[in-house]
C-alpha cells in the first residue's frame, strides 16, 4: 500500500510563482533577489495557511541557487528552521547566535527561519536584537508569526515586515480545481466553492478540507456530499426559507426550520446563514455590487433570480430583523422561540392583509371632491346630553386641529345602496362600493356658525369645573384632579385663565386640555371657550412648606406625635 501524502505538502509550491494569493509580496521578493536590494532581517505576518514558511523556505532557496545545482538541490545545510514555540529560552537564542558566525560550507548565505517568533521570551528577545541589527553579511533571518502586535517594538524596527492576506475564495476554489485535475477527481464548481469559503481564507485549510471530503464522497465530488461531510447548510435551504417568507406560509417555514433543527444544525447557526443570504440578495440587485457576491456560476444565477422577487425594503428589513435576533441568539433563554418569533416576523413584511387601525382621521372634504364623492353634511342638535352621565369613551376627543368642533351625538346617517346594485360579496365592485361607503361615512363636515354660544355666568363656570374634577377622582385620575384643584379659574369673557407656579404643570394640563374643554363646552354650550394657562414663579412660595408646617401638619393628623417629641426631648430639623 503505497504511502498517502496529504495535499497540504503534497502540493506545497516549489516556486513564488506557485504560490496562491500573494502575488504582491512574491513579486517585491523575487524584485529584491534579482536587484541585490534583499534586507537580511525580514518579517512575514498574516493568519495560518496563507504561505509564510512556503515564501521563507522558497526566499532561502533562490538565493543560494547560482544556476549549477541540481533540481533536487534544497540547501539543507544552509536552511535552519527554528520552532520557537518550543525554543523560546535564551539558551536556545544564544546558540543560535553563535551557529551564525560560521560561514556556509555550500552557497552564499546562511538563512534562519525562526517560525511562530511571537512565541520568544522577553529575555530571548533582548538577547536577540545585536545580532538580528547587525547580522554577518552570509546570514539572513525570516521571522514568521501570525500575532505580530506580540513582537516588541525593538524587533520590529530592526526588520522589512511582509503581511500576507487572507487568499480569496476565487482563489483557493480556482487552485482546487487545479489539485481535483491533478488527481483525476470531478468536483462540482460549487463543491469547491463551499470548502473554500469553509477554509476562511487558509490555503492549508482548505487542503485538509478537500482531502477530507474526498476520503468521503471518493472521486465524485457533489455539492451535496460536501454539505454533508462539513456540516453547512446548503444554499437550497435558504433559498426555500426565503420563498417561504416572500409567500408568507409561516407553518410551512416553522417546519422547514423544525427540520434543519433535527438534521443537527443550531438556531444560531441558521439565522446567522439567513442574514447572510437576504445581504447576498440585496447585492444581486445592483450590477456594481454583483461582484462582491462569492457563490458559483450556477448558484450566482438563482441569487440573482430570487433577488428580483425581493424588494429592496423587504431585504433591508430582513436583514435587520435576522441580525438582532443573531444578537440576542446567547442571552436567550429560549433560543428556539426567539428564532421562531424571527421567521415569523420575517414571513409577515410582506403580509398583505387587511390592518386593524385604532387612529381616527378626520379627512378633509377636498379629498372627497377630488374623488367625486359628496360629503354628508351632518347638523348639531340643540338638546346635548350631559356628560356628567356618559362613559369614559365619551370623554376621549383626538388632538387635531379641528377637534374642537368635530364630535356630535347624532350617529352619522347611513347609507343603503340600491337593490339593482348589490353584488357578490367577493366581487371588485363590491369591495370598492364598501370602500365609497366607509369614506362618506367617516366625513363630518360641521359649519361653525351653528354652534351653540350661549352666555356663561361665573357661578355656572365653576360648578361645572368642579364637576370635571369630580369626574377625574371617580376614574381614578387624582394627579390631573389635583393639577385641576390647584388654583382658581377665572372667567374671563370667553377666556378660562388659570395660573400654575411652574412649567411643569403647565405642560401637564395642555396635554390634558381637550376633554376639559369638550366637557365645559358641551355642558356650558359654548364653543367659543378657550383656555389660557400662564405661569407665574413668584405663586410657587406659597406651595413651600417649612420643617415647622409639615410638623403641625403631621400633628393634626396624629396628636400622639407631640407627645413622642416631649417624651424623648426631640427637635424639628
């Protein structure tokens, strides 16, 4: 049985221009060599897998290379790695550094690769930085370290740092599909597509990925073997919950989410995808933007033709349910039910349905005009009924402009369509018949001169203000009968002037004026009453209490209170 390699060293680049995703540094290096201009200290940082060791031992080998070696020549006696995750003492430094006095046996130069270097010791640090400022000119040091604000800053300065990115998932599906050839394996585009956007960036990791998969699924590489192995979702899914959700069919999506649950998959694991995908969508929408989506050819096409049955609002609001549900996915304590009330939720963005509203329009009557609908015109009757005997509903009153005069007691007349033009219930020209009808029934117009304006007396006044406040103590409302009882009103023409010893209060009862002001006009039957609050600081003095008030206040209520304070010798603070 022949002994198996694993594609991370099997196809390990021999060459900068095998290397995958850091043209820019592979360039400068080869620039470098080829000009004499190479630094002898040199700095790779980036994540795992992304070539820094690759780039350090193919740097060593160009340039002990003169063009007589053989193929196979590796310089092994000039190339000294050095772990120092496991040789981080000063010891294991100072050793080094005497090894860098003697001159190569073989080529020109000697080269150190000190790999995860972020891993020494202060004190191996310090011991270090003579020898890596002023090197012997046969020695060169590569440094490589994925934690590179791990290194001090003494280090750094003395060397020409190199930060490798993270490769593309363009890139690392394009360099699979070079291995799947090699190793006559068929592998669907977005098979490869899937393991390396699961490789994050890491070229080895993606390598390890692959042979892993292919252990699986054997020389077929599926898309839906891949899914399999790693345990993600499959783009399908997300592609059915999205449908689900623009035809707003919540049971069939609570099931949907029910069986990705079953198949082991979390509810943070799914809604997190979901975000994703509405984000993949609102890019499809525009050209500019398409190229930032990272999915296959064919994938690419259904992106694209579900992102056309998507509006640009539903997706922004989807994206913005789905990632404060991923928000609160670890504080929950019921992490199904926060994922289920999200889906939900997304499901009804688009729900068309009729909407129960509580608010009241008053809508003008040029809106009927341009409709060509006539507004019923509806006559206050002289005879009102007291409000001292009404409901709590009739107190309430809408804050608009013309709330003053918009409310009468006669029900508004209804009206009958005719028996010719009755049609089926289900029918366009019954909806919109019902439609005519609840808009001249929610039109009142009121002609201000036919509202009562009768004389009021001060004496008539102000019993019906104090059976206001009577009303407020009944209903349980004592802050505003307070507010109410703290000064008063006088009577002045049409004028109801009260005076309050702070903002505060003022603000209090303009919130509070309208069904005030209702009660008094409908009781009083004058429309013409208004009511002007001022505010006057010097009137608050009089609300003061001293130390002394609020004792003799306390005392009237408990006259055992004098006889405490002469038992024990107490004094008024």
């Amino acid at each position: 049985m022949e002994h198996f390699i694993v594609s991370a060293r099997k196809y390990r680049p021999q060459t900068f221009k095998d290397v995958v995703g850091q043209q820019a540094i592979t360039n400068t290096l080869l620039n470098a060599i080829e000009n004499n201009h190479l630094a002898q200290a040199l700095l790779f940082t980036g994540p795992r897998g992304v070539g820094k060791t690759t780039c350090a031992r193919i740097l060593a080998k160009m340039i002990n290379s003169d063009g007589t070696e053989t193929e196979d020549e590796d310089f092994a006696f000039n190339i000294f790695e050095l772990d120092a995750a496991s040789n981080n003492s000063v010891d294991d430094i100072r050793s080094l550094t005497d090894q860098v006095r003697i001159p190569p046996q073989v080529g020109k130069y000697k080269v150190y690769i000190i790999d995860e270097v972020h891993m020494l010791s202060q004190a191996a640090f310090n011991a270090f930085l003579k020898t890596l400022e002023e090197p012997p000119k046969h020695c060169i040091f590569i440094l490589a370290t994925t934690e590179k604000h791990k290194i001090i800053p003494t280090i750094l300065s003395r060397c020409q740092i190199f930060d490798f990115k993270r490769i593309t998932v363009t890139d690392a599906k394009e360099y699979l599909k070079y291995i799947a050839n090699e190793q006559g394996i068929t592998a669907e585009d977005d098979a490869l597509h899937i393991i390396a956007q699961k490789a994050d960036g890491a070229m080895r990791d993606a390598l390890s990925i692959f042979d892993r998969v292919v252990s699986f699924s054997g020389k077929n590489l599926t898309r839906q073997a891949v899914t399999e192995n790693l345990n993600v979702l499959d783009y399908e899914t997300y592609f059915k919950s999205t449908d689900l959700i623009l035809e707003n069919k919540i049971p069939e999506l609570l099931i949907q989410f029910n069986e990705t649950l079953s198949k082991g998959f979390d509810g943070h694991h799914y809604i997190s995808g979901l975000a994703s995908h509405f984000r993949d969508l609102l890019v499809c929408q525009n050209e500019q933007t398409l190229e930032l989506l990272e999915v296959g050819d064919d994938t690419k096409l259904k992106y694209q033709e579900q992102s056309r049955k998507s509006s640009h609002a539903f997706l922004i609001k989807g994206i913005e349910l789905a990632n404060d549900c991923d928000l609160k996915y670890k504080s929950s304590r019921n992490q199904r039910l926060l994922v289920e009330l999200c889906i939900m939720q997304l499901a009804s963005i688009t729900f068309d349905g009729e909407k129960k509203n509580s608010k009241h329009y008053i809508i003008p009557a040029s809106y009927f005009k341009a409709k060509g609908i006539t507004p019923i015109p509806v006559v206050i009757p002289k005879e009102h009924k007291s409000i001292e005997n009404s409901t709590d509903s009739d107190l309430k009153v809408e804050k608009s402009q013309d709330a003053d005069s918009s409310y009468s007691n006669t029900p508004l007349p209804k009206i009958e369509l005719k028996k010719d033009t009755r049609t089926s219930g289900l029918s366009l020209k019954s909806i919109k018949a019902k439609k005519e009808h609840l808009i001249r029934q929610m039109e009142v117009v009121i002609d201000e001169d036919d509202l009562p304006k009768e004389d009021v007396t001060e004496a008539a006044f102000l019993k019906t203000w104090n059976s206001y406040i009577k009303i407020l103590h009944k209903k349980g409302e004592k802050i505003m009968a307070s507010i109410l009882e703290m000064d008063s009103p006088k009577l002045v023409n049409t004028n109801i002037e009260i005076t309050f010893p702070n903002e505060t209060l003022k603000v209090e009862l303009e919130r509070a004026q309208y069904p005030l002001m209702e009660y008094l006009r409908k009781t009083l039957r004058n429309y013409d009453l208004k009511l002007d609050i001022h505010v006057n600081e010097e009137a608050s003095k009089k609300y003061v209490f001293t130390d002394q008030d609020k004792y003799e206040k306390l005392k009237e209520k408990n006259p055992n209170i004098e006889l405490l304070r002469n038992t024990f010798g107490l004094d008024i603070h």
